[in-house]
C-alpha cells in the first residue's frame, strides 16, 4: 500500500508540475501576443494620444489603468507631454513642460532611469508637493522609465483605480516600456544630433521611420524627410497650429488647397509623424511657432 500511495504522490506531483508548464507556456504565449499587438498598433503610427488611449483600454486593462501620460525627454533637457488619455486640463497643467530637476515623479524617473511607484497613502507623496494637500490625484501612481541603451527617451505615467500588484505591472512594463521607448525614438527622431534649427542630422543617432523604411528591402520607399522646411511650410505649420483647414489656410496664403495639401505632407516627413496634432506639438517644443 505504501508503495501505491508513493506512486499516487508521485503521479499527482507529475500531474501538477505539467499543469504548471502548461500554464507558464500559456502565459509566455499571451503576453507574446499582447506584445504582437502593440507592435501592430504602433506600426499603423498613432498619435501620442492614440497611443496613451490603447495602452489603458488594451495592453493594461488588467492592472485597472486610469490613466496614462507620454512623455519626450526633449533635446533642450525638458520633458514634454506628447500623448495623454484620461487626464483632465487641471492634471496635464503642470506636466506640459517640465524641468528635468522639478519635483515630479517623471523628472525623478528619467533622472534615475528608475520607475516610480506610490500608493494613495504613500509616505513618498510628500516628497512631490503637485500630488500632496489636495493639488493632485490621490490615485495610485507609477511612472515609468523609457530608456534606450545609453540614452533616455522619456517617461510613461500611469494612474489606477485600485493598487496594482507591483510584480505583475513590472513584468507588463518591462516588455511594454521597451517597445514605447523604441518607437519613440524612432518616429520623433530623440537621441538624433541636432542643428541649430532643431532638425536631424543625417549623420548621427537613431533614424527616422521614414528613413528606416526607405532602407528596407521589401518595404516601399517614402520620400526623404527634409533638413529644413521652407517659408512657406512654415506658415501652413503656424496656421496648422491655429487650427485652420487646409480650405483656410489656402484661401489665407492663395495656393490651391492640393497644394496646401502638399506641404503639409512635407511637415509630416520632416518630423516624422502621422498627423497635425503631433507635428504642431513637436514643433512648439522646438520654439518653431514664433514668427
């Protein structure tokens, strides 16, 4: 009988150790499948909202995700708010541009190149005077560090409804933070030398997308991006950021609107973006909205 129990233990032991490789390849198997989707989001190039948008629908449901902010690690030594989602104007007020030394959790994290965590009550809430005596959210907190290796690309901030479980985030976040601080890098061209006008050079750092697709085999080639843009892509960018349409900014400059049309598509590649609401953003950041 001893030996029939023995062989049942070791039976039952068998049984539960391959249920549990069965189980961690079927984890390893989501969470490559929820890194593929990211990976597929970003190639359609959302905006930085859109971007902010699926991270707390889609990628971290699970943690409870109120919110999330992007943020660029600019080449004046600034953070910059270039994607948000769930945050309202009172929240964003003191994030638009920050200085790499204030007291925020994103300037701390980019410094250290280490995450941030603070719970409701969390004694370190004191330490950031923006989120302690009411002037911010109580919500727990995370931010998280965007780094390449040997350059830092920004921060992503996050808001939950409840407190996460610290491992678990970790774990999502690693793989997650990788992959944000990648494309970042690639499709505003941070980490590039810049001139003195803010473009890229051509000689040195991280890309551009459109460049990376020009040079690689199998993949349509796309205009180059200009070194600088004309006078008059500078003013269809400067009523870009009025707001007006490309019908208005035509009638404005007496081009036909194909033209205006045109230009704007020149912005695009010389910034290496998708769309109007990421291109004006990066051009604010780069002091290219004065006249």
């Amino acid at each position: 009988m001893g030996s029939d129990l023995g062989r049942a233990s070791i039976d039952q032991m068998t049984g539960a150790s391959a249920v549990g490789q069965r189980g961690r390849r079927r984890d390893d198997l989501l969470n490559a499948e929820a890194m593929l989707g990211i990976v597929r989001f970003l190639m359609a190039r959302p905006t930085g909202d859109q971007l902010c948008q699926h991270l707390v629908l889609r990628v971290l449901s699970e943690h409870e995700t109120r919110q999330a902010t992007l943020m660029l690690f600019g080449v004046d030594g600034s953070l910059h708010v270039i994607g948000s989602f769930g945050s309202t104007a009172a929240d964003l007020s003191g994030l638009s541009s920050l200085s790499l030394w204030a007291p925020e959790p994103l300037a701390d994290t980019v410094r250290t190149g280490e995450p941030v965590f603070l719970t409701s009550d969390s004694p370190a809430r004191t330490n950031y005077p923006r989120l302690n005596g009411g002037h911010g959210s109580t919500d727990p907190l995370v931010t998280w560090p965007l780094s390449l290796p040997n350059q830092r690309v920004g921060a992503l901030q996050l808001t939950f409804a409840s407190e996460p479980d610290e491992n678990a985030l970790r774990a999502d976040l690693n793989g997650v933070g990788a992959v944000l601080a990648l494309y970042l890098s690639l499709v505003t061209g941070a980490g590039t030398e810049h001139g003195p006008d803010g473009s890229g050079s051509a000689d040195g750092g991280l890309t551009t997308v459109n460049a990376v697709a020009a040079e690689s085999p199998g993949v349509s080639r796309r205009k180059a991006a200009p070194k600088e843009l004309s006078e008059r892509q500078l003013i269809v960018l400067r009523m870009m950021a009025k707001g007006l349409t490309n019908a208005q900014i035509a009638k404005r400059i007496g081009f036909s609107e194909s033209t205006v049309r045109q230009e704007t598509m020149v912005v695009y590649r010389y910034f290496g973006v998708g769309g109007r609401h990421e291109a004006v953003r990066l051009a604010d950041m780069r002091g290219m909205l004065t006249e």
